[in-house]
C-alpha cells in the first residue's frame, strides 16, 4: 500500500506547481527588496540637505562640544551633549537639525537621534550669531563605546 501511494504522488507531479512556486519566490524578493529600501530610508534620518543648504554647511560651526554622563538613582546613564553653533555665514539661519549617531565598540551605529540646535525655542541666528546648545540623551543602549557621537547637520531652514 505504502509502495503505491509513493508511485502514485510521483505520477502526478510535486504539489504545488512550478510557476507558483516561483510567483511566490518572486513576491517574497520583492517584499525583501521594499522592507531593505524602507530601512535604508528611515536609516538615513530624513530628507538630505538642499543644494542650498549644502553650500551653507560651511558657514555653520560647531565649537566647545563636550560630553558628560551621569548615572541616575535608576542606574540609567544620562549623557547630556553641549556646545556652540556658530553662524559665519551671511543668511539668517532659523533652524538647524542634527543626527546624533552613537557606535558600539567595532563602529557599527547603535542609534541614530534627531536633535534641534537652533529652531523655535531658541529663535534664529543672525550673521555672526553664536548660540548655545544642549542636548540630552537618556536611552543608550548598553553596547555604546562611550565616546563621543558622531553630529551630522541634517537641515538648514532660512528666513
């Protein structure tokens, strides 16, 4: 009996069809492409910086940075960022955003953190204008290497 039914299933062919089979490798490597270009997406922070923007960077620096931790009663580390911005430009700059990109030891990025430097709260930035900035951060993961983060201008916004 046992011997008839294998002949049997041999005869008729595999159960699910060839062309279905590879319909469906198809719509799972098309998934597997759109969730990877989505990733890399929202990895990247947000949109890129203007052709205008761009040619501004130069004109915004970063000065006196420093970096301290403190571990709360919580045992959770507060990691407080603070520093300068400094417009050298000659627009009226009214916001600048940043990624602040934390690395475990072996450099792999571990978190990406959006940031305001300059915005609403703090007003816009003449010509020559130095503002200062702080930025807290209190959900680390464990593996950061506890060095400073990498501080990328994501947007400029003039007036």
């Amino acid at each position: 009996m046992l011997e008839q039914e294998k002949q049997l299933r041999k005869a008729s062919g595999p159960a699910v069809p060839l062309p279905v089979i590879g319909i469906m490798l198809l719509l799972a490597a098309a998934a597997g492409g759109y969730l990877y270009w989505q990733s890399q997406q929202s990895a990247s922070g947000g949109p890129a910086l203007t052709e205008e923007a761009l040619a501004y960077l130069p004109s915004l620096n970063l000065s006196g940075v420093e970096m301290q931790a403190k571990e709360d009663f919580l045992e959770q580390t507060l990691v407080t960022i603070t520093g300068k911005i400094i417009n050298n430009g000659n627009r009226t700059v009214s916001a600048v955003e940043v990624n602040c990109v934390f690395r475990e030891i072996n450099g792999i990025e571990i978190l990406r953190e959006h940031a305001t430097l300059v915005g609403r709260r703090t007003g816009s930035m003449m010509t020559g204008d130095t503002k200062d900035f702080r930025l807290a951060f209190d959900a680390i993961p464990r593996e950061w290497n506890q060095a400073m983060p990498n501080l990328f201008i994501t947007q400029i916004q003039f007036e």
